[in-house]
C-alpha cells in the first residue's frame, strides 16, 4: 500500500530536522562545495559532518562526486534552494511579528529571493 501523501511529507520534514542538515543545505544554495569547505564553514568534528552528509545523500537531497581527493557535494535541484528561502521567509515574518528576529535574519543571511 502506498505511503499518504502527508505522511511522505511529514518524513522529508523530519529528514530536514537537524542543524546540520539545514547548514549545509543553506551553505549548497550557492553551488556545489568540497567537505573541506563545508566542514571550515560549519562548526562540528568531520565524523558528525560526514554523518549528516550521508543521510541527506541517502534522501537524493544532495549528491556526491570526487574530484580526485575532493568530494564535492551539491543539491540536487533548485527545489531545496526554494524551500530553503522560503523556510528563512516565513521565520523572517513569523519571529518579526514576535519581535525575536535573530540578528542572522535581519543582517547579512538574508538570502534574495
């Protein structure tokens, strides 16, 4: 029996529930990044990264491919980037209206739409 919709839904959520996992997809949004990269941008030890990696690649969310020693890792679509934006959107409007705008939202993380 095939999985409901909403359930297939909720389960990507959940696959999306991870600092980590929200990092490095935010960090992709601008192409494709060597682990190297990834890991100088991102504050965790490699094997927590390297975790993190393997789930979203096991999703299809991100891909893999080594460039000699260098895995470079990318989206797989610009469908991730809209849902990063747009998650990044809705907080903007939802914690200003709360007026707990974190100071990442309202400065230089703000990501043109």
């Amino acid at each position: 029996m095939p999985v409901p919709l909403y359930q297939a839904k909720a389960e990507f959520f959940r696959l999306l529930g991870h600092p980590v996992r929200i990092r490095v997809l935010e960090l992709l949004q601008d192409g494709p990044m060597p682990v190297r990269d990834l890991l100088a941008r991102i504050e965790v030890e490699p094997a927590a990264l390297s975790q993190q990696l393997a789930v979203l690649r096991r999703s299809g969310i991100v891909t893999a491919t080594r460039e000699g020693p260098t895995v470079v890792y990318a989206l797989t679509g610009g469908d991730v980037a809209q849902l990063m934006r747009a998650a990044r959107r809705i907080l903007t409007d939802v914690l200003a209206v709360q007026d707990r705008l974190p100071d990442g939202l309202r400065e230089s993380e703000v990501v043109p739409g």
